[in-house]
C-alpha cells in the first residue's frame, strides 16, 4: 500500500474513534452527554465516600465556559503552530538542499557533500 | 462537604488531579518526589539542544504536540469526555527526561489559566503525566522495536511508536488512579479495592483516547521520517548503521561515475 494512503487510513481512523461515541449514541443515557463529569463513576465509587475539604483554590478560574473554551482553543492553537512552523521549515529546508541552493553558513566539507548528492540525483 | 465522587468528577476528566483535591501530606510527597525528575529534565532539555542546535525546532514540536493533545477533549465510550498526553512522541524521539521539562510546561498552563490540575497537585500530575508515561512509552518502544527488529522497518517503527504513545497513555490514568487510591483508601478493601475502581472507571474512557494517541502520534512520526529522515537518523529513531552505509554506497557510486 502507499505510504500516503496508510497515513490517510491512519487518520481516518483515529477520527473514526473519536466520531464512533457520538454516532451510536454513548452518552444518550447520561442526564448531561459527553460533559467532563463522569456521570457512571459516581455510583461505582459511592462506597469510598468520605469527607474530604480542598485545602486550596485555583488561583485563577476561567470565569466562563466560553472563556474557557477560549483558552483551550489558545492552547491548541499555540501548540498546532509551532508544529506547522517545524514542518514548514524543515520541507523548505529539504527543497533548498535539492534544488541545490548551499546555505552561506555551511563548511566547505558540507558544501562538497551537498554538491555531489545533487549530481548522483 | 466535598466526597470522593466530587474528587473523580473534578479529576477524572482531564486525567489530572484538581487543586487542592489531595490532602497536603500526599500534595508534598508527590512534589518532592517529581522535582528531581524535572530539574534532571531541565538538564535534559539544554544538553539535548546544545549536542544537536538543529533539534531544537523539532524539541519545540513534541513539546508543542503535548499542548494539542492536551487540549483535545475527545469523546468516548463511556459517554464521558477525556484528553489524551502526547508525551510518547517526545519520550521516544528524545528519551524521557526532556518530557518530564515539557510536560511540566503543559500542566503549568492548564494549572494556571484553565484550573485544571492545580499547582497543589502539580507534583502528583507531573509524576503521573511527564514522569510515568514518557517512561512507560519509552520502554514499551524498545521493546516492541527489538522483538520486530526483524520485521520491516516502517512496520516495526510503527508498531513500537503505536505502543509507546498508547501504554504511556494508558500508564498516566493509571498512575492517577494509584494516586488517588493511595489519598482515599476504600473503607473496607483499602488501596487495591479504592485503586481497581479507579481504575476500573477511568480504562473505559481512556482504552480508545490511548488508540486514538497511538494512531495520531504514528502519522506525526511517518511525516517525520518522510520529511526529516536524518535528524531521526542522528536521534537514532531511525537505524543509525544503513544510513552511514547507504551514503557510503552512494559516495563511491558518484567517484565510480566521477573516475
């Protein structure tokens, strides 16, 4: 199979997993779907039950959901960022070196290395 | 009065315990025992960047992979929601000192901005996420990777990287669940009985989001390999020995053209 089509399959299903809970309805006889809580672990563990005080507050709460999800989506978004910008440099990197172009930085051993890659190419 | 339900409803979702949810004795041990592992991580982390400058855009990409995956709340099973780690990528590609640094990081923003954690159970999280995983992922990588050594490499790297990133997945919920069981033991059956139903609740949620982790962190490392083959040449992900050999055959095959 090509490597393409392997890593679309992959992804597909990852994404398959991830839709299938939603699709077969795993959460419909919850009172509140597919929230944080984890409505089954409450009767499951209501023998440990114990009193117990947190000793310490956040020091700071997203004072909203939306502001919440916000910060998640800053999140997220810094992190997928600063990968495309890895591949991003690295692909460009690679077609400079095969079209090529010679950094002005390189050693000349490099230089003589990166010159005869591109005649066996 | 808050209960133990209260303790998993606020903890379990995000896999990390929340502020102020372990008695304080726990709170320090745990700290005392993960701040060796981030300060030796720390140590990690600039030795790793000054041995190898060009690493230092790909160190930022598994640290930035943990961020992601972090913030994906992904549906499960169980009809609940959880996030995955993201910690194996960087385990296997820079051993698991540098993500015990990394994977601080992430906790620390979700502590600070999200209230999600705390910074009372930064240390048990860190334990759990950027200590225990990276480890567990690190070793069920060279363990898959020898016992298919004989296999293709595309296929025994994807296996193994498969395998990493889903059991250190897997091995963070349950360390939470360890460190939960230890901080509330069941009345009756004590830390086993509290620690299997823990554990017992979390695996529902958490078995596919590891299999999810495991796929997505495999088509992260086939770009890489398809990409930037030698920096995973030179961090040894990719065999070390036919790399020198192919470029030695090739050498001799341009004097041969040359000559």
């Amino acid at each position: 199979m090509p490597r393409t089509a392997t890593t679309w399959l992959l992804i597909a299903a990852a994404a398959l997993i991830a839709v299938l809970p939603l699709l077969i309805g795993s959460g419909s006889h919850l009172e509140e779907p597919f929230a944080g809580a984890d409505a089954q672990a409450r009767g499951a563990v209501a023998e440990i039950d114990r009193g117990y005080e947190p000793w310490f507050t956040a020091v700071y709460e997203p004072p909203s959901g939306e502001i919440e999800s916000g910060i998640f989506a800053l999140q997220a978004a810094i992190g997928a960022g600063i990968i495309g910008y890895y591949f991003g440099v690295v692909r460009t990197r690679s077609r400079l070196a095969q079209e090529g172009a010679v950094p002005p930085e390189a050693a000349p051993t490099e230089t003589a290395e990166a010159d005869s890659g591109s005649t066996e190419r | 009065m808050t209960t133990v339900h209260e303790v998993l409803e606020v903890g379990s979702p995000e896999m990390h315990i929340a502020e102020g949810y372990l008695p304080w004795q726990h709170a320090a041990a745990w700290t005392a025992a993960a701040a060796p592992f981030v300060a030796h991580g720390v140590r990690s982390l600039t030795q790793a960047v000054r041995a190898d400058p060009d690493a230092k855009l790909l160190v930022g990409a598994a640290g930035a992979f943990c961020f992601v995956l972090s913030a994906l709340k992904i549906p499960s099973v169980s009809g609940s929601c959880s996030h995955p780690t993201g910690t194996g990528l960087g385990a296997l590609l820079f051993r698991p000192p540098v993500m015990a640094a990394l994977g601080t990081i992430t906790l620390l923003f979700q502590a600070l901005l999200l209230a999600h954690g705390g910074l009372t159970t930064l240390g048990a999280n860190v334990f759990s996420m950027a200590v225990v995983g990276p480890w567990v992922a690190y070793g069920a990588y060279r363990l898959v990777r020898a016992a298919t050594a004989s296999a293709g490499e595309q296929t025994s790297l994807g296996a193994a990287v498969f395998c990493a990133a889903a059991l250190g997945s897997l091995a963070t919920y349950t360390m939470t669940s360890v460190q939960l069981a230890l901080a509330f033991p069941d009345s009756a059956s004590g830390f086993l009985g509290s620690f299997t139903k823990f554990a017992g609740i979390f695996s529902v949620t958490q078995i596919p989001l590891a299999v999810i982790e495991g796929l997505v962190t495999v088509v992260l490392v086939r770009l890489l390999c398809r990409v930037n083959p030698d920096q995973l040449r030179r961090l040894g992900v990719l065999p070390r020995r036919t790399a020198e050999a192919s470029s030695a055959d090739a050498a001799v095959a341009t004097e041969n053209k040359a000559g």
